[in-house]
C-alpha cells in the first residue's frame, strides 16, 4: 500500500463512518468549494490547466458526468485554433478503484509540495486498458470549459471519494458500462490505436468508415461542439 492509499484509508476514518457517509460529507465539501476559490481548491483559467494535475471542471455538456468533471489532466492538444485537453474523467470510474490506479505514482512529497504528476498519454492509456477502464480518457474542447478548480495534493484522498451533486454516483451503472465496454475493448483499442483526436471534432465532414465501434462517441463529441462551440 502506497502513500496515496494510506492517506485515503486514513480519511475514511476521519471523514465519516465507512465509504458511504464520507463520500456524502466529501461531495457536500467540494460543492461548496467549487462556488469560492482558496488555496487548497483554486479557481483557475482554462489556460492553466497543466497535465499531472487533478482538477474540478464545469463543462458545457448535456451529459452530467461531463458536465461536472473531476479530472486528471493528461496533455494537451493543438488542432489548428482548437485546443483539446486529454483528462482521465473520474466520474466513470468507481469510488473503490480511483485510487488505487494512481497510487503508484504518488511519494510524500507529492502532498507536501502540491506537485504534478508525471504523465503521458499512452502511459496513461496503458494504465488505464490493464483494468479496463480506458474509455475513462475523455476530450475536453477548452472552449466548453466554463470554470476550473485546481485540487490541491492535500485534498486529493477526499476529492477520489466525491462527486458533483449534479452529477448522480450509481455503481451499478458504472459496472453495466464496464461490462459493456469490455465486450468491444479489443475492437475499441485497435481504433484508437489508428484514431485522429482531430477528426472527432471535424463537423464539416462525414465520420471516417474506420470508425464503427467508437462512432457514438465522436457523435456525441460532435454534437456537444456544435451545440455549445460557442458558448
């Protein structure tokens, strides 16, 4: 058990009794953090956003889970005068396992001097295929970014137990679309392997024949831009 681990067992004593009662207290805690700025959740620009960092977005979306984002930032993306920001999305991966894919990488002095993570895109993505929770890796257009918090280190065994009240926790969701996901994962990954983060957000054109299992995906990446591109 790491450092990030020991942290998080020790608020789960601190916070309330058991999982269910500190995920209640933590999400009422950041709901009030995200209306104000301090140094522990700090209200930032979009251009701020550095990858390695855990941050709260609110996004212009039709989906909840998209539209309240607890994230990890993973890189950054130029497409011409559009700008992508690569995050790991935690709201589609549950509260028990959060943790556990970041505590390897997480020292002590991670906490005490708030500092980022080492990251890239295909270690984050090969991390995240091992347990089968590679679809987590979503695209955020910065121009649909509304508000960002930065989540300091210190916070960050409570922030993996929390959720936006907007954005509903339902673990068997979560596990029906594991399940789902998992019978496609093979076909999903060799699209990506060959995939062009630029296409899903060219809405002039139709979306490329190479793309079957991942089509619903860009459709809704494309709508979302037409519909709030210009928020």
């Amino acid at each position: 058990m790491g450092e990030l681990l020991e942290r998080v067992k020790l608020n789960l004593l601190v916070y309330g009794n058991g999982i269910e009662e500190n995920f209640r207290t933590n999400s009422a805690f950041f709901a009030d953090k995200y209306s104000k700025s301090d140094k522990m959740v700090t209200a930032l620009s979009t251009a701020d956003l550095q990858p390695g960092g855990f941050y709260f977005l609110h996004y212009f979306d039709d989906s909840n889970w998209m539209k309240y984002s607890p994230v990890f930032v993973v890189e950054q993306r130029n497409f011409g005068n559009q700008i992508i920001v690569m995050a790991v999305n935690l709201n589609f991966i549950p509260l028990e396992l959060r943790a556990m894919i970041f505590d390897p990488y997480i020292q002590e002095e991670h906490f005490e001097n708030d500092t980022f993570l080492k990251v890239d895109y295909s270690g984050m993505y090969n991390e995240l295929i091992r347990v089968g929770f590679e679809y987590s890796l979503m695209e955020y257009n910065a121009i649909q970014i509304k508000m960002v918090h930065k989540i300091h280190m210190e916070m960050l065994p409570r922030f993996l137990y929390s959720q936006h009240p907007g954005a509903t926790y339902d673990p068997k969701k979560l596990m029906s679309i594991w399940h789902k996901k998992l019978e496609t994962k093979s076909a999903r990954n060799q699209e990506m392997m060959q995939s062009m983060i630029d296409e899903f957000y060219d809405i002039n054109n139709d979306i490329s024949e190479k793309y079957k299992v991942m089509k619903d995906h860009i459709k809704r990446i494309q709508k979302s831009l037409k519909k709030y591109g210009g928020k």
